[in-house]
C-alpha cells in the first residue's frame, strides 16, 4: 500500500478512535468533577458509551470512585488503535511498549481534553457571559476545578481573569512531557 494511503487510512482511524476516546474519557472524568447527570449532554456520553461499558462493568469492578470498567474500554479501544496502525504501516511492537503508549495516550488526550475545554469556556464567556446550556455546564464542571487554583494566585486584572492563560500553559507542557514519554512514536 503507497504511504499516502496508508497515512489517509490512519487519519481516519486516528479520528475516529480519538473522538470515542475523548467520550469515554469524558464518561470517566465527569463523576470525579461531580457532574450534573441529568444534563441533557451527560446522558448523550452515557449512551454512547455504555454499550461498551456495562459489559465489561460486570467483568470489571469498580475501585471506590475509580470507574474502572471506563479505563479499561479506554485502554483497549486506544491499545487497538495503535495495533492497528502499526499493521498499516507493516510495523511491529511488544505488548508492553503498545501498552505503556496506550496508557500515555490517555493521559495525554485527557489534558488536551481539559485544555479545550478551558479555551471553549473562554471563547463562550466572550460571545455569551452568563448564558447556559448544557454543554456550557459540562464545559464549567470540566475546567472549574483546573482553573480554580490559578485564580487563587492569580487575582482578576482590571476586571479580566487570565488565569486561563496560565492554567493552559500548565497543561500544554504537561502534554509535552507526557508525550515524550511514547514508546512508540505514532
């Protein structure tokens, strides 16, 4: 297979695993930032995600708060991608480097995950302060906790909050160094 295929092949694979993993991802973090599970935008995540989930809660239990049965559906779709991606481009690697790569993938996609979030809550402020809807809740319950020590140290200046700017500069360089820890280079 020619390597611009095969690099179309792995686009569309990559952003379709990535998309589901950022809902299961987001099914894993939102008890942990005590969401609203009667958002409208909630219950879509759980839908989406539970025909994968409930099989394998029954396999799987959970450890206190730890949905353990949403890490593991994560790290096996994000653990097949990458099989898969390795197969496109005739590549081969051990079980414990697909493994750590996968796990590291998680983590990274996670603190992309909350950076976005942080940059969509902050264009939303702009265009409507002050409105709701469901997915402004979800996006405030994603980012409060990760702004909320930034704004103790950093106070408003002239009636502006920038502590956004310094919360996402904290996750773009955990995102790097957590990156650097790949294995794998895909």
């Amino acid at each position: 297979m020619p390597k611009n295929i095969a690099d179309a092949i792995v686009f569309i694979v990559n952003a379709i695993a990535n998309l589901y993993l950022l809902v299961l991802l987001l099914r894993f973090w939102l008890p942990w930032l005590r969401a609203d599970f009667r958002n409208p935008l909630a219950q879509a995540i759980l839908k989406l995600t539970s025909p994968l989930v409930i099989p394998m809660r029954r396999i799987t239990p959970s450890f206190g708060k730890l949905d353990t049965a949403t890490v593991v559906v994560a790290f096996v779709v994000q653990y097949l991608t990458i099989l898969l991606i390795l197969l496109l481009y005739r590549q081969s690697a051990g079980f414990a480097p697909i493994a750590i790569t996968a796990l590291v993938n998680l983590v990274f996609l996670s603190l992309r995950l909350f950076a976005f979030a942080i940059v969509i809550r902050v264009i939303l402020s702009w265009l409507s302060p002050g409105g709701y809807n469901p997915a402004t809740a979800i996006i405030a319950t994603l980012t409060e906790p990760v702004l909320r020590p930034f704004r103790r140290l950093i106070p408003p200046i002239g009636g502006l909050d920038i502590s956004p700017i310094f919360a996402m500069i904290m996750l773009f360089a955990a995102s790097i160094v957590v990156h650097g820890l790949k294995p794998i280079g895909i």
